[in-house]
C-alpha cells in the first residue's frame, strides 16, 4: 500500500509530490530554453533570414533554383553546427563536470543543514514560546531574532565538553565564516551563480561579524566595569533581510539540485528538513531568569545614575 503523507487538509502521496516536483524542473527548463533563445536573438533571427532567401532563391524561379538550393543546404548546415552540436558538447562538458557539481552540491547541504541545525537548536534552548510553523517563518522576524531577546550568555548549550554561550557562539559564528569561504574557493568554478551569491552573503553577514565580537565586548566591558544585561541582544544586532534571503535561498537551491542531481547519484542526499517540535510546560534552561535580569537591570540603572 502506498504511504500518504498529510500537508493541512490536503493528502499527497509520495509519487504526486516526486510528480510535482518534476514538472518545477520541466518549467525550469523551459524557461532556460527561452532565456537561450533571447540571449543568441540576433544570431538565430540572422540565420533564420538566409534560410528564408534561400527558400525563396529555391522556390520561386527556375533561374536561382540551384544557387537557392546550394545556400539554402550550406545555412541549415551552419544552423545545425552552431546549435545542436553546440547543444551536444554542451551536454557533454555537463556530465564531465558532474562528479564537481555533485561535490558542490554535497558542501553546500552539509553547510546550510549546519547552520539551520544550530539555530533553531537555540532557539529551543532559550526562547519561551513555539517554534514557528515553518522554516520560512523561522527565518524571519518571527522566529530567529527572538534569540536576542532571551539567550543568557552566562549559560551553558546542551553540548560536550561544558561551554558557556560566550565561546559557542563564536566558534560556530567562526565555522560558518570559514567553511563558506572555503566553498567558495573550492568551487568558484562550477558552483551556481545563486548559490555562490547566497553564501557569501552569510559569509560576509555582519550579523556574523557581530558574533564573532562578543567576547572582545564582553572584555571591554569588564575593563570599564560596564554593567551590560547579559543577553544576546545587547552584544550583537539582529540578522539582515539579506540573511534570511539567503538561508532560505540556500534552502530552496539545495531542494531542486537534490531533483537533478538524483538522477545521476543514488548516494546523494537531501537537505535537513525543518519540523516544528511541540514545546513542554518548563522554561528552556538557557532563558535569563527574571531574577538575574532584574539584578543586572538594577545594576545598569545604578550604573547610568552615576553618570
């Protein structure tokens, strides 16, 4: 019996969902075969001129029947080499680059099921309330940036060895930093113009750049015995549109790559899926306590009365 897999109100078997996602590739396609045509429009609509002169050469009269037909033969045989042979080697250098893609393809997913992974684990770690419905909501004002709000850098991530927040963040804000240069170095060549987009972006996020300063903050602040509340948001500024873009981007990019690539790979794998986990009755044990928070208000409130 078929499995069925339930979205809302609507019933999808596997085989539909696999049919639906073929088609998203055939219309891709398509619009690759346009955007192809556009791009050689002079060239094509110039080939398509001679053959018209030389059917009209050809058909029209007896006198330039055999030059119509010779320059008519020599054009479709300069159409044929310019675009399907052309099309041939095109196809061909394709599937010669195919063990690179699936490479960049792999580095990519390993990437950006790293950097999904994290943050929604902290975000289950600190923040009070439900996940957001969807990867799509987690990725915007409705989700992520809540981390600011309630992360207790004093706190310790359910992770081995023991850590505090303060050394989490930078190293994993350094691991994104560095594994996405290195995707880009490694494949500047082959690796899609949107994907390379998208990952420099988080590369270069200066939602990143911020992280990787918390702790240089935190010292400052103990120089100048600055009371500072010890929340992620007071040592760092929220994620830009930008980034979301391309988490999401990345996300999606991954999804259909998946479709094309499996027909060359059964070993290749998908990108980590994002599912909503029900919430207990308990607050998260990286949240600020109000106690802590009222103190360290106090203290700040001391600490600007003075000066």
């Amino acid at each position: 019996m078929e499995r069925k897999m339930i979205e809302g109100d609507v019933i999808k078997s596997p085989l539909i969902l696999w049919r639906n996602e073929i088609v998203k590739i055939n219309y891709k396609k398509v619009g690759k075969l346009t955007e192809y045509l556009k791009n050689n429009k002079l060239i094509i609509c110039t080939l398509l001129g001679f053959l018209s002169f030389g059917c009209i050469c050809w058909l029209g009269s007896e006198k330039t029947k055999d030059f119509g037909l010779n320059f008519f033969t020599e054009i479709l045989g300069v159409f044929i080499t310019v675009f399907i042979i052309d099309k041939l080697i095109q196809n061909r250098e394709e599937k010669r680059n195919l063990p690179q893609k699936l490479a960049a393809y792999e580095d990519v997913r390993l990437y950006i099921s790293r950097y999904i992974s994290f943050w929604t684990n902290t975000f289950r770690e600190c923040v009070p309330e439900e996940d957001p419905e969807t990867l799509e909501d987690f990725f915007s004002e409705k989700g992520m940036p809540k981390i600011l709000n309630y992360l207790y850098m004093d706190s310790e991530p359910n992770v081995t060895p023991p850590t505090k927040w303060w050394d989490w963040l930078v190293h994993n804000a350094r691991e994104f930093k560095e594994t996405g240069a290195k995707i880009l170095d490694r494949h500047s060549n082959n690796l899609d113009p949107v994907a390379y987009g998208y990952i420099h972006q988080l590369t270069e996020s200066s939602f990143n750049s911020m992280l990787l300063l918390t702790t240089t903050i935190r010292q400052s602040d103990i120089v100048s015995n600055f009371p500072r509340i010890k929340v992620l948001g007071n040592y760092s500024i929220k994620p830009l549109k930008e980034d979301f873009d391309a988490i999401l981007g990345l996300s999606k990019w991954c999804n259909e790559k998946y479709i094309q690539l499996g027909i060359y790979s059964k070993s290749i794998k998908r990108v980590s899926e994002y599912s909503k986990i029900p919430k207990n009755n308990s607050l998260p044990k990286c949240m600020i306590p109000n106690s802590i928070l009222l103190q360290q208000m106090n203290e700040l409130k001391k600490f600007r009365g003075k000066s």
